[in-house]
C-alpha cells in the first residue's frame, strides 16, 4: 500500500542540474554591473591561463629562445596580479580602476611579446614540429583577447560609475 502511494522520486540529470545552475548565474550576472562582469571575466581568464600554462611550457621545450620563458613567465604573473586587483576592486575606485587597467594593457602586451618570439622561434628552427608552437600562439591569442574584453569592460564600467564617484567626492567635502 506504500509503494501505490508514494511516488518514485526521479533522479534529476546532470542536464537539468546544469541548466538550473546557469539559470542562476546569468539571473545574478544581469542584477550585477559592468565591473562586475569584467571581474569574472578577468578572473576566469587568469585562472584558465594558469591552468593551461602546461601548454605554453610544452611549446617552449621545443624553442630555443631564452627570452620566450621569460615573457611566457611575466604573461602568467601580470595575468595574476590582473586577477587579484579585480578582486581587490570591489567599490569601483577610479584609481584601483585604471590600475586595474594599466595592468591588464600590460598582460596584453606581454602576450604579444610572446608570441613575436613563438614566432621568431618558428622562423629561426625550421625542422622543429610546430603543433605544440601553434598550440601555445592560438591561447596566447585567445588570452589577449579575454583580457582585452576585460580591460574595456572595465572601462566601460569606470565611466558608468564616474557620476557615483563624483557624489562620493563632495560627500566627503
């Protein structure tokens, strides 16, 4: 008679568990602002990049460029210090902003500064195997890209809160 009664409970799939959690997450990501989303973006940038390091350390066994482990190890690091001042940047000061800003045109640049020596790599060893070469340029490119679209969210978000800030400034006047 328990068994007519009750109901065999269904066990919900990882499909539905997955769309529940995105749900929630892009319901929360709307209620947030501009500064908010580069922060994720930033932040989930730096911790991809980290974790796929191995690529870049794979292409450069191959390279026999010095300097390319040392831009690759400088890409990581300001990649780094991107993410810990997105996470410091929790009010939206403009001067913690355009830090923020400063260094993430840094990663950007050392990201290029890699890839002219991947490149330079190429050109000067011309029987080396290029697939985990070309491997480690697409994420560097992939990278610099993230970080870019990061860095103009932060923008963007810094222009959007120049008028909180400036009711902030003659508040403490």
């Amino acid at each position: 008679m328990k068994n007519d009664q009750t109901q065999e409970r269904k066990k919900p799939s990882y499909r539905s568990i997955l769309k529940i959690k995105f749900d929630h997450f892009w319901k929360n990501l709307k209620n947030k602002t501009v500064l908010s989303f580069a922060k994720y973006v930033i932040v989930l940038t730096a911790l991809l990049h980290l974790v796929l390091s191995s690529i870049h350390i794979e292409a450069l066994f191959q390279l026999e460029t010095q300097l390319c482990g040392l831009w690759m190890f400088f890409f990581i690091l300001l990649g780094l210090v991107c993410l810990f001042n997105a996470i410091r940047n929790t009010k939206g000061k403009i001067s913690t902003t355009i830090f923020s800003i400063l260094m993430l045109l840094l990663t950007c640049a050392a990201g290029v500064a890699l890839m002219t020596y991947y490149f330079k790599g190429l050109a000067e060893q011309p029987n080396i195997q290029t697939g985990s070469i070309i491997k480690a340029i697409v994420l560097s490119i992939v990278m610099i890209v993230f970080y870019a679209v990061g860095g103009v969210l932060t923008v963007i978000g810094m222009i959007k809160n120049i008028p909180h800030n400036k009711k902030i400034i003659e508040q403490n006047e």
